[in-house]
C-alpha cells in the first residue's frame, strides 16, 4: 500500500512539473492531470476494497472454524452419553484440529484486519492530499489566466512597436499638439495682422482729420484779411479812405 501511496504522490508532483513547463494548453493538462489524479485514487480504493473483502472472508471462515469447535465438542457429548467412547474421543480429535484452525485463521484474520484499517487510512490520506492537488492546480490555472491576460494587456499597451495601438496613440496625440501650435500660432498672427490693420485705419484717420484741420486753419489764416475789408461802413459816419484802410 506505501508503494501505490507513494505512486499517487508521485503522479501530483510530475503533473505539476508537466502543468509549469508545458503551458500551451493549461486546461486541457489540467483535465488530463484531474483524470490521471481520480484514476489513480480509484486504483487506490480498488486495493483498499479488495483488503476489506480478504478481511472480511477470513472473518467469516473464522466464524465458520468457531462453530465447527462448537460442533465438535457437542458430538462428543452426545457419543459419551451414549457410552461411545470412541466415537466421542473422534469427536474431540476433529475439535482440536478445527481449534488449531481457528486459532490460525484468528491469527490471519487479525492481521488482515489491521491491514485494512491502515490501508483506509492511507486511502482517506491520499483522497485529502489529491484534493489539495486539485484546489492547487485550479488556483494555478486561475492565476495563469490572470497573468496571461496582464501580459497581453501590457503587451497591448506597451509601445514595443510601430503598429502597437499605444504607440498609434501616442503619434497621434503628437499630431494633434503640433495642429494646435501651428493653429494658435496662425491666430495669433492673424490677430496681430488684424490688430494691425485696425491700427493703420485709425491712423489714416487720423492722419486725414489733422490735414484737414491744418487745412482748414489754413484757408482761415488765408480768408482773414478778406473778412477785414468786407466790413461794412456804417452810413451815418464819413470817413476817409486813408481811415478805412487803417482799419
């Protein structure tokens, strides 16, 4: 029974090399491992069921030999109150022959049923580490799902390459910053162009208003000495024209 224990733990511990060194298809190994584990624990219970059922036949042929002690030893009784010595000294010749007997079958059967016990034992041992194999492997499969999908994750978002969609991103998101430079920088240039052109406008204007105003100071500097000698003279005064002149 140690060896098949230990054939059991051997196949948990080589699955597991399997299932860590060949993860190309890890359920379908683990699948595989399961049914390789239930095999081997139904192996188990096989041998286990099979020293139960020896125990269980010594046990009846012990209880058989016991009896045939019983039997015996009443024949003998009887052959010695009907006065037949002989035939009661046969009688207790085969007891002793079926004691010897059932003395050794006890012996056997003894044996047999320490056996078995220690065979359940083992058995309820292995069924209790082959569920820990199990709960094992299943975490380890869930957590190379896990890693699996972070690293493709990471593969997805890690710039490794030109055609990566983080690297695409990030080009874009280049493009995008250089079109609002160029656009900003074009506006404010054309602001500035605007700005400009209001400024000149005004200018001009203002430019224009002083000619203008120069101008009309001008024609009034030029039209003063006119006005001077289109005075009226009033009728009632007489004067000289020397006086008018003065004027």
């Amino acid at each position: 029974m140690l060896s098949i224990f230990r054939r059991l733990w051997k196949v948990v511990r080589g699955k597991s090399h399997a299932v860590l060194n060949k993860l190309e298809k890890p359920e379908e190994q683990l699948a595989v491992f399961i049914e390789e584990l239930n095999d081997s624990v139904m192996s188990l219970q096989k041998s286990v069921a099979g020293a139960v059922a020896d125990e269980k036949k010594l046990k009846l042929q012990l209880e058989k030999m016991v009896e045939s002690v019983n039997n015996w030893e009443h024949k003998a009784m009887l052959a010695l109150k009907g006065g037949d010595e002989s035939l009661a000294r046969e009688a207790l010749v085969r007891k002793e022959e079926a004691e010897n007997q059932a003395t050794s079958l006890h012996a056997s059967w003894k044996s047999q049923k320490e056996a078995a016990e220690r065979l359940k034992s083992s058995l309820g041992q292995a069924k209790t580490r082959v569920g820990e194999a199990k709960r094992q492997y299943t975490l380890l499969l869930a957590r190379y799902r896990v890693a699996q999908t972070q690293q493709k994750l990471t593969e997805t978002l890690t710039p490794v390459t030109d055609e990566s969609p983080m690297q695409f991103i990030e080009n874009l998101n280049d493009k995008i910053l250089k079109i609002e430079a160029e656009t900003e920088a074009n506006m404010e240039l054309i602001g500035d162009g605007g700005n400009s052109d209001f400024d000149q406008k005004f200018a001009q204007l203002e430019k224009a208003h002083r000619g203008d105003q120069a101008l009309l100071e001008l024609k009034a500097k030029l039209e003063t000495p006119k006005q001077i000698e289109s005075i009226p003279i009033e009728p009632d005064k007489e004067a000289s024209p020397m006086e008018v002149v003065s004027k």
